[in-house]
C-alpha cells in the first residue's frame, strides 16, 4: 500500500509539472489523476458498508476443551466489487483445524463466503470467538477500512475444569488433617466448658481469638481429643493488570481452575474446608463446603466471577485467618505475591496451623521475596505448566 501511494504521489507531481508546462487539455490529465483516487476511495466507502457478516455458535454455554459447531457467512450485497478482503480471527482463544483467516479476497457484487467448523474453546471466560475484524482496500490499494464484528451471536460463556488431584503438595499431608495435634493444655477444673482464660504456657494455636474479641479476655479453646485441621482457602480476585489481554485471560483462568481443584481434592477427601474471596462490591463471601451441592454452588459462582475485587487482599486474608486461628491451615491462590502479601503471611503463621502460597503466573526464575517467612510453603504455576503438573509435584 505504501507503494502504492507513492507511485501516485509521483504521478500527480509529474501530471502537475506536465500541466504547467503545455497547459491546455494537458489539464485534464491532472484532473485525471487527481480524481482517480477519490472515485477508488468511494467505491471502497459503499463496497465496505455493503460487507455484512453473521456468524454464531450452536452452544453459548460450554466447559472448557469442549468443542461446539461455528459458522460465518460474508456477503457483498452492494453494486460494486470488495477487494482486499481480510478476516482477522480470535486465534489465541481457541482451536480450530477447518479455520483459517482469510486475506485479500476479493468478492464481486452478490457472493458470499461461507464456512463452517467444529472449534474447541480453551480458556474459561465470556468472550467472542470467530471472526474479530473485517478489512478490505480500493482496486489502487491506496485506502484500507476496517471495522469490528463483534457480535453476540458468537460470544460464549466457557466454564472452567475441575481437576482431580491425586495430591496437593502446598497443603499439609493427609494424615496430619485427620490428627491435627494442638499444643497441649493443663487439666481443667470445669470440663464441661469449651473455653477457658489464658494462662502462661498455652500456645497461640490454641487462642480462641473471634470469642476473646467478643469476650474483651483471651481465651483458649478446651479441646476433649484431637481435634481435624480446617483448610482455609483464600482466592484472590484482584484485577490482574498485565499488557496483554490474552496473558489476563489465562492467569484469571488458572486461578479459578487452581482454587475449584483444590476444592475438590479436600471435599473427595472431607476435611473440612472455608473458601474465602471478595467480590467486585467489597463484599467478602465464604463458602463452607461440606456437600456436594456447596460445591456446585461455588462452581456456579467462579464459573462467571469477575476479577475486580476492590478490597485488600491481604487484609482478607488477615481477617479469615483470625477468625479460624488455631485450627486451620491457610492456602492462598493469588497472582501477586508483594510485600503486603508476605506480611500477612507472616503475622497469621503463629495462630496458624500453617500457609501455603499458590502463586499464578510467576515466573520460574522469580525471586522469592526477601520478607516472606521461610516456614511458609510456596508454589509457582507458569502460563505454560499445567495446574495439576504444579499441585502434585513436591
């Protein structure tokens, strides 16, 4: 195109100079030349919007790796040609073996293209797939126009995978959520009692600390046997702010895929386990599965849930862990590991029965942060690793 412009920018110099210098008809060819490129450009205006594209998706709804029937029709319903006709697809959102983008086509007045294929999306989310733009030049290749195709017909809701675990190497072994030991307390007077004040020698996992709170006194839990660790898992749905939308894409999708996991590898195996997150109101919500039906509940809510909380994460955190200290094990599914973060990890380990960190999107080389307790477990998922290659590997 740049070619092109040039070669006539070089016409209409050289019929200028022509003219001054024979003047006469020789006008006209100036005229000529000076008229072409606009006529071409208003062929291309009506030829353009004459271009209607439908296309859609037999199913809206659908899990991820799931394939669905696509189909797209472009027509020229105008009176004159489309030439450089190009289709730009959504390619890195999902697969298709029978699709391919179209380039420099020209479709005469009354044609239409049309085609069909089987596609497999492969992130979960709400977006469109199929064709993403429409552009097309003038017969001089001096003028080019472009336009979105966005439209509802084939956008898709993609739910996400639940993977099963055979293990989860960031949480504590099996055996220790079945005997979780407590630090132990003094024979007491009144047995029958679930807490009592605190005396020197009790160990903070012990600390009753919502009741203490509530009672203006330090208390500590009276435990009869050795009571079964409670899983606290923490998801960070903080807005991911990364240059390309597709890297956001798959980082919001390993986290709700990570945390659903996860989920299901303690339910399979019930131990009792909260999961916490804020939503975009501020709001914090939990979740205590103990069914199945629970589970399915937070497998509809993650399903469609936007990354765009606005409260701070590691204050949730905070907040969960003090309400559940002294019986539970906190694991953290976040895409930003700061200093803020680290913090909070570090102040919850003592009324913890410990931490675990799931980091998405890290890099392998990363260096860990200089502040984040050595006694805190942490996992690194890639964009290019598999959840389930990172969750069960020590």
């Amino acid at each position: 195109m740049l070619r092109n412009r040039l070669i006539f920018t070089f016409l209409i110099l050289a019929a200028a100079a022509f003219s001054s210098f024979y003047g006469g008809t020789s006008y006209l060819l100036l005229f000529a030349v000076l008229l072409l490129p606009l006529v071409s450009f208003l062929c291309l205006v009506i030829a353009f919007a004459s271009l209607k594209l439908s296309q859609g998706v037999k199913d809206h709804i659908l899990y991820k790796g799931e394939e669905t029937s696509y189909r797209f029709v472009l027509r020229n319903r105008g009176p004159f040609i489309c030439t450089g006709v190009e289709l730009r697809l959504y390619t890195s959102l999902f697969e298709a073996k029978e699709l391919e983008p179209f380039q420099f086509v020209s479709l005469p007045p009354g044609d239409r293209i049309e085609t069909t294929a089987r596609i497999r999306c492969l992130y979960r989310g709400t977006y469109q797939i199929g064709v993403e733009s429409i552009a097309a030049t003038d017969f001089l290749n001096l003028f080019r126009l472009k336009r979105s195709a966005r439209t509802s017909q084939a956008t898709v809701q993609v739910l996400p995978r639940v993977i099963r675990l055979k293990r989860l190497a960031s949480a504590p072994d099996e055996e220790d959520t079945k005997n979780f030991s407590v630090p132990s307390v003094r024979v007491q007077e009144q047995p029958d009692v679930e807490s009592r004040p605190y005396t020197a020698g009790d160990g903070l996992r012990t600390v009753n600390w919502k009741l203490s709170a509530r009672q203006q006194e330090l208390l500590v839990r009276k435990y009869t046997g050795r009571p079964k660790l409670k899983i606290l898992l923490a998801v960070d749905l903080s807005e991911i702010k990364l240059k390309k939308p597709l890297d956001r894409i798959i980082t919001e999708d390993k986290i709700i895929e990570t945390a659903l996991s996860a989920a299901d590898h303690f339910l399979r195996r019930h131990v009792p386990l909260e999961v916490s997150y804020c939503a975009e109101d501020s709001l914090c919500s939990g979740f205590k599965l103990e069914t199945q039906a629970a589970f399915d509940q937070l497998y509809r809510v993650f399903s469609g849930v936007p990354f765009s909380a606005a409260s701070s994460f590691p204050a949730l955190l905070e907040q969960i862990a003090f309400e559940n200290g002294g019986q539970a094990f906190c694991i953290v599914v976040t895409h930003r590991l700061d200093e803020a973060l680290c913090r909070s990890a570090s102040r919850i380990l003592p009324m913890n029965g410990g931490v675990s960190i799931i980091q998405v999107g890290g890099k392998p080389a990363q260096e860990i942060p200089p502040n984040l307790d050595r006694r805190v477990r942490l996992v690194r998922i890639t964009q290019d690793e598999g959840i389930a290659d990172a969750l069960e590997t020590i």
